[in-house]
C-alpha cells in the first residue's frame, strides 16, 4: 500500500523496505490527490529524523520542492531544520565522473542543491507525474 504522506513513507524505509520505491510510491500518491489541500496534507507532518542524514535531507528536499514546483503557496516549516542539510556533498549518480558532477551540480534544482545534494534536473519525475503544459 503507498504510504498517504511523505512522514509514513520515512516509517516504512525505516521498516526496512527499500527507499527508492517507498519515495516512488509517495510522488505517485502526492501527484494523483484530488486537491491541493491535499497535496499539501501529505507533506505537512514533519517526517522524524532517521539519523541517515541523506535520507533526512533527502525528505526536507522533496518535500520543499514539491511545495514549489506543484505550486502550493507554502512549504512545510520543518524543511528549514539544518538536520535536514547535508555537511558533504552527495552526488546522486552511482559513481560520477568528474563531467557528471559538474553536470550534477549545475542541474540540480536548488531545494535540492541547497542541502548539498546534487541530481538530475527533474529529480522526482515519474510516469504518472503532471504533465508539463497542465501545470
């Protein structure tokens, strides 16, 4: 079952299954809610720190952009917490190459790159996510 807010799905990485299909099924339950007021529900509620600090900065990140790109007019207060900032830079691509970090670096949108994490330009696309002329 996918997990209604971005706080549940931290619980369900934190029971084990894996990260990157727990956060997948969020951005689809995030992207498929019927309102905005919804969409800002599912990220409202603050995520508790898991003491893996990529994934706490990883959560105020997709949290903050979501909150901005889906145009909600406000982003949660808890993604402010310098918790959810990472003290070293986290390349997101499985070994980079000197040119892909540079490539990360310029392309990562900045709720992203703020928290020293660098990624693709569109970082939470997903196959049922909005299209780009509805926005």
């Amino acid at each position: 079952m996918r997990p209604s807010t971005l706080a549940e799905a931290v619980e369900t990485i934190q029971a084990g299954s894996s990260r990157d299909a727990v956060l997948a099924e969020f951005i689809d339950t995030f992207d498929l809610a019927k309102t905005d007021g919804d969409r800002y529900a599912s990220i409202e509620r603050e995520p508790k720190l898991t003491g893996d600090a990529r994934l706490d900065a990883l959560v105020g990140a997709i949290a903050e952009y979501l909150a901005k790109q889906r145009r909600l007019g406000r982003v949660p207060h808890w993604v402010c917490d310098p918790a959810r900032r990472l003290d070293r830079p986290w390349f997101t691509a499985e070994n980079p190459s000197d040119a892909m970090r540079e490539y990360l670096t310029y392309s990562s949108p900045a709720e992203f790159a703020s928290r020293n994490i660098f990624t693709e330009e569109r970082p939470l696309r997903r196959a049922r996510g909005p299209h780009p002329s509805r926005q």
